[in-house]
C-alpha cells in the first residue's frame, strides 16, 4: 500500500508538516522520473550498438532450433516442475508455482501431489521431509514442514534486505550489466512489499545502495542530473 496515499486524507491537518510544506512527494517522484530515463537512454544506446555490431557479423548457416515436448493431450507445451534447493530466496518462487503446478490443482490425489513435492526438493529442503511415508495424509505434513521453516518472515526480511546491500557491482557499462543491477534490486524490492514493508518510507536508503553500484561514467551522469530518485520498482526502470 502506498504510505502516501493513506496520508492524503490528514493533509489539511499535516500541512504544516515539512513532508507537505515542501511537497516532498512531488520532488522525489519527479527526480525519480530523471534517473529512471537517464538509465534507459544508457541501456538504449548500448543495445542499439550491439544491435550494429551483430548485424555486421556473418550469419551460421544453419541456426539452432530449441526442441519444445508437447503433451499430446494438450495443444500447449507441457510445464516442468519447479524444484527447491533449499535456499532460501528460491522459496517463494517454488511455492508460487508448486501451488499454482500441483498443490492447489485438485484434479491430482494427493498422494501424487506428496510424490511431486518429493522429487522437487534438494539438498536441506529433502532432508527435513526425508523418510516420509508416500501417503495422502502425508503431504499436507510435508508441506506443513517446509513452510514452518521457509516461510519464516524474519529470515525472508533480511533475505531481502542482505540482497540490497550485497547488489553486484557494475564495472563497465554495459546494457546488461545496468539491466541485471535494476533487475535484482526490483526483486529485493518486490520481496519488502510481499513482506508488507513501507518501502516508501526509505527510499533514499535503497537508492543509495543501487547507484554506489553503478560503473563511474553511469554514476556521473546521476550525480550530474542531482537526482535523489523515489525508488518505484512496481514501475520498471
């Protein structure tokens, strides 16, 4: 939820407050919008001119097919399974899609459900479900298993916020280099807001941490467009 939006109804009464005297809203999202653009004419240029340089080079004369299996009772391919190394950033990736694949499908017994679950975890996340009986009455133990100990609010907190800090550097500018930063950092962030933190209340915080990352020439260019940007991950840099 947006913090300022649940302020707006007290504005008559917060005016004095410096957060509105000043329109403290309005100067960050309006910086925001600055660096956000400055990014994309960087990622811009740098993909226009791979483009060129790959449009120099010879073509293979024979190009490489990906080979897709298709369920013959479907015209759609057919959806892998995830599967769950125990780590705990893969956590809620695996159980949005195990839920969506398999537990909440109730065209599958549950005894198969158990066996699926089974086969997809590794490592620590097979040991604590390790020596469980194949049964339908199994799986919702084994389940109930995982979630108590990955589904823990405190260790996906600081999960999140270890990300943020430990955000790779980028050395040289690169298209991909500047795209995988924005990208972990809008993961870091899209896991605060699942967790229900204001995000919107430290916003200097993360930024600082994303653009001491950056390459030197892309951190001159922040530095010369005086942005202190609002961090709106919800829309893509």
């Amino acid at each position: 939820m947006d913090q300022h939006d649940e302020l707006i109804p007290f504005e008559q009464e917060l005016k004095a407050e410096k957060y509105f005297a000043e329109d403290y809203y309005t100067l960050i999202e309006l910086e925001y919008t600055k660096v956000k653009t400055a990014i994309k004419q960087i990622i811009a240029s740098l993909s226009e001119s791979q483009q060129q340089t790959q449009q120099q080079q010879p073509f293979p004369r024979e190009a490489s097919r990906s080979t897709v299996i298709f369920d013959q009772s479907s015209a759609l391919p057919k959806l892998s399974l995830p599967t769950f190394s125990g780590q705990q950033d893969e956590w809620e990736s695996f159980k949005q899609r195990f839920c969506s694949l398999v537990r909440d499908n109730e065209a599958i017994p549950k005894v198969a459900k158990l066996q699926h679950l089974l086969n997809a975890v590794q490592g620590p996340a097979a040991m604590r479900l390790k020596g469980i009986e194949i049964t339908d009455a199994n799986f919702d133990v084994a389940w109930d298993k995982l979630a108590r100990r990955y589904d823990n609010r405190q260790i996906r907190l600081f999960n999140a916020l270890e990300h943020i800090i430990q955000l790779p550097t980028v050395k040289t500018r690169t298209a991909e280099g500047l795209t995988d930063l924005i990208d972990r950092s809008e993961e870091a962030v899209r896991s605060l807001r699942e967790l229900q933190c204001p995000v919107d209340h430290y916003d200097h915080w993360i930024v600082h941490c994303v653009v001491r990352k950056l390459d030197t020439n892309s951190r001159e260019t922040w530095e010369i467009s005086r942005s202190r940007p609002r961090f709106r991950l919800t829309r893509t840099f």
